[in-house]
C-alpha cells in the first residue's frame, strides 16, 4: 500500500542532516560543495556523534552558514534521529561526511519534486572516487551496482542492494515521518534499510544523472564502541543484512516479488510461487545470505513444470553478481554440503545448481586474466562439481 504524501507544488525549504563522527580531515571538503549548489539549500545541519577530533573547529569556519550540533556518541540512526527532530525544512537530504556533491544536485532533485507533488522522494546516481596519493587528481569509476530504475521497480531493485546512496536522496520530510524513525539497532547498513522503507511504501523516481561523488577511502567505520575498518566491512554487512532482509522477504508478499509482466502474464500462471521462492534465494543470495538462499531453493515443491523459465535463469545467475556473493559458496564446507543435497534432491535442483555454476563463469575468466590461481581453482572445483 502506498502510504506517500501529496506534497504542495512548490516546495521552498531543504535542509541538509550531516552526522559525522571523527572526520575533520574531510568534512570541510563536504561542506564546500553543499554550499557551491547552483540551487542554495535553505539549512545544513551538522550533527557530531561525539567525535574527539577537531570538527567542531572545522565547522565553525563556516560560521553562520552551517548550524552545528554536538550529541554524546551514539551512532548515526541516532544522530539521524536527532537531525530529523531538529530540522525545519520541507524536503530532507541526508549527507554523508566524506562523499563530493555535484553542483546541480539540489537543483536538478528538486526539479522533479517541485514539478511533480505526487513524488514522495527524487534520486539520482553516482560514482565512486579515489584520491591519488602524489597529482591530489579526483579518480572516478562506476559504482559496484547502480540503477536508473524504472518507477514501479526501485524497490525491486533495492531489494538487489542498496543501488540509492543517501547524498543522491532527497525525501519530503513529511514522508520520512510517516515511514518511521532509523532502526537504531543497526551500526552498518542503516541507510539501505530505510531506503528498503522508502521505496517499498513511497512513489518515487530515479534520474538518470550523476548528482555526487562517493568517496572509497580506508578510514574507521561505526560507533565508537564497535569500531571496525574497511577490511572487515563486508563482514559487517553480512551481519547487519541478515538483521535487515530475513524478516523483510518473511513479510513480502509474492507480488512485491515479482516484476508486473511475470505477475501478470497467464503464460507465468503454473510457475509464480515457485519464481517467487527462486526470486526469495536469489535475494538471500545477492545479499551473501547463503544459508537462506539454499533453504529457500530446496523447499520448492516439485510441480508438472521441473523447467526453469528464462526469467528463473536469470534471477539464479544475479545471485552471485554481487560483491562477494559468491565466497561462501567455494570456502564454506556447510555451505558446499547444502549444494550438494540440492543438486541431488531434485531435477529442479539440480537445474538450480547447474546455473549457480554457470553464473560463476566470468569470475573465473577475471580470475585467470588476473593471475589469481587460487580463486581460480575454488572456482573451477565449484563449477565442475555443479555439471
């Protein structure tokens, strides 16, 4: 159900919430592209998690243009929270500390808001950067998964990962009232939640521009109490995502599940469940859940159709495209034994394993093209055993 607001035509104010913790050496390189925006915001908000560095001073170089906020440290839903609590505008664009916003992004967000009151939110894309180390030269490249999504299908896509990065995010603040508070449970990942409840709920669109830069860099993530660096941050977002998906997909509804065209078609009509629970594995999936992923796959009841449509195909190969979607399934020795009951427990299953293999292809071509003999052989063993 649709639980948007219909805002007024022309919306005047947008407040900018930044949360920081602990990173002066780069907020002020934030703020200076917040106030270049062809289109001013009206309000930026800078809330300090309780950082021990010298932000505060950083910020209040700015002087009056920048509204600063100091909070005992209690990680960014809740510096969020507070931010929402505290601002005044109409529409709310939440900001990270560390990312480069394009000059038109306010402008062109807006447009779209303001010409079409019946949109809840407005989106654009980005790319990701790097900083060289000797020139200071910007180095962009595209992002690990990226969308202009069609309307009717961001939160399918969203359901794929978190393709809608905050800075790219405008929100009418009165919809973010209606979805509800960020889950301060969450010390990752709490951003793609929220936007799992924006787009679930919420009549949206996503330009297809590039409205800002999202920094790659090493640095700390997290509450100071649960501190961790950028090579363990995957295995943060496992954690987290297993908090955010399972009980997600629990609730979904088959049509949530499936694309218009597949729900729809009479020709899908003696496969929709079984697409929807193969769609369910390949989220599980997509989102390094592979426990889930298999379950899900081998409770399928067999039917008269034990052929996988083309639209089934793809939804198992998607499954391993994802950043490291694909680990468990070659180092996991539980993992690696569920595939196999899978396998034999079933034609269908069978099917569903051979495709897993097949998906697995072009990384083994970049691990061969790359040198990298070891996760060439995982790879090779995996796919062999899948035949």
């Amino acid at each position: 159900m649709n639980i948007g607001v219909m805002g007024n035509p022309m919306v005047n104010r947008v407040s900018v919430i930044l949360p920081t913790y602990n990173r002066a050496d780069l907020i002020a390189e934030t703020l200076e592209t917040l106030l270049a925006q062809t289109r001013p915001v009206d309000e930026i908000l800078v809330i300090d998690d309780g950082s021990t560095d010298d932000t505060a001073q950083r910020v209040a170089a700015f002087g009056d243009r920048v509204r600063y906020h100091h909070k005992e440290n209690g990680g960014k839903s809740a510096a969020l929270n507070q931010g929402l609590a505290m601002i005044e505008g109409d529409c709310v664009w939440i900001c990270d500390d560390d990312d480069l916003i394009l000059p038109d992004a306010c402008a062109r967000l807006m447009q779209e808001l303001e010409t079409h009151p019946e949109l809840d939110y407005c989106a654009g894309l980005h790319e990701d950067f790097t900083v060289d180390q000797t020139s200071g030269e910007i180095v962009r490249k595209a992002p690990g998964y990226s969308k202009a999504s069609q309307p009717d299908e961001v939160f399918s896509d969203a359901l794929d990962g978190c393709h809608i990065f905050q800075p790219g995010l405008i929100v009418r603040r009165a919809f973010y009232e209606q979805v509800g508070p960020f889950d301060e449970t969450l010390n990752r990942s709490q951003d793609y939640q929220m936007l799992l409840r924006l787009t679930r709920h919420g009549a949206g669109r996503v330009l297809p521009d590039v409205v800002f830069l999202h920094r790659e860099h090493q640095g700390t993530r997290g509450t100071a109490g649960e501190r961790f660096s950028m090579k363990d941050a995957n295995r943060k977002w496992i954690k987290y995502h297993r908090q955010i998906i399972k009980p997600l997909l629990d609730e979904l509804g088959d049509e949530e599940l499936l694309p218009a065209e597949i729900w729809k078609d009479p020709a899908h009509a003696d496969i929709r469940s079984r697409a929807a629970l193969i769609r369910r594995g390949a989220v599980f999936g997509r989102h390094v859940l592979w426990d889930e992923a298999l379950d899900t796959w081998a409770g399928i009841a067999s039917t008269p159709c034990d052929t996988l449509s083309d639209y089934e195909i793809r939804l198992i190969r998607m499954s391993t495209s994802y950043g490291l979607g694909c680990a468990p399934l070659l180092e996991s020795a539980d993992i690696k034994r569920k595939v196999q009951a899978l396998k034999t427990g079933s034609p269908l299953g069978r099917q569903i394993v051979g495709q897993l293999g097949r998906s697995l292809y072009w990384r083994a071509k970049d691990a061969l093209r790359g040198g990298d003999i070891g996760e060439l052989l995982r790879l090779t063993r995996f796919i062999i055993a899948s035949r």
